[in-house]
C-alpha cells in the first residue's frame, strides 16, 4: 500500500502471519497495534528504538495515548524498556522482544 503513483516507497515493514494471527496481537487494541507498526517503522530495522512523544506525532498519536499504548505493548511482550529516560528528561530506549510468541 502507498499513496506514491509507482508504489514505490523508501522504507517499509513486513508484517508476518504469524504475528497477525497471534492471540496476544489480536488482543491489543487498535491503536496499540497501530503504534507498534510505527516503532517497527521507526526502528529502521533494528532491534532498538526511541519512540519520544514528537515522533509520535507525526503519526498522529497522542503524547497521553502514546503512554497508555507502549505500557500495552510492553505487558503483552512486544517490547521493553531497555533504559529508562525519566531521570534525565530524555526518550526511553525500547527493544522489541518476542514474548508474545509464548501464548
């Protein structure tokens, strides 16, 4: 999908069946899912990613909205807080983790 007339884009993520089709992301909200594709557009392929409130904006996600939903994405597995930013007023440091597979 792509709002390019050739289809063609830069960047993009590839989404597997199996992640589709598991009970845990079926059972995340909307929303959670939504921002979890953005982290893995964010991520750029790797493991690690920021996901600070004005990247989030441009994607249209609340700063309110964007806490509630990486703490679903952290209790369902999908991710987790690799440092913590609270302390020195800078953006978390995310992993994404494959303990949603353990259904």
């Amino acid at each position: 999908m792509s709002a390019a007339t050739d289809c063609k884009e830069n960047r993009f993520i590839q989404v597997g069946d199996t992640l589709l089709h598991s009970i845990k992301f079926k059972n995340l909200s909307p929303a959670a899912k939504v921002l979890y594709f953005c982290c893995a557009m964010e991520s750029a392929g790797r493991q690690s990613f920021q996901m600070p409130a004005s990247c989030a904006e441009k994607y249209g996600i609340a700063p309110r909205s964007l806490r509630r939903q990486l703490k679903e994405l952290e209790d369902g597995g999908f991710i987790q807080v690799v440092r913590s930013g609270k302390n020195t007023r800078t953006a978390n440091d995310y992993q994404f983790c494959m303990n949603w597979r353990n259904e």
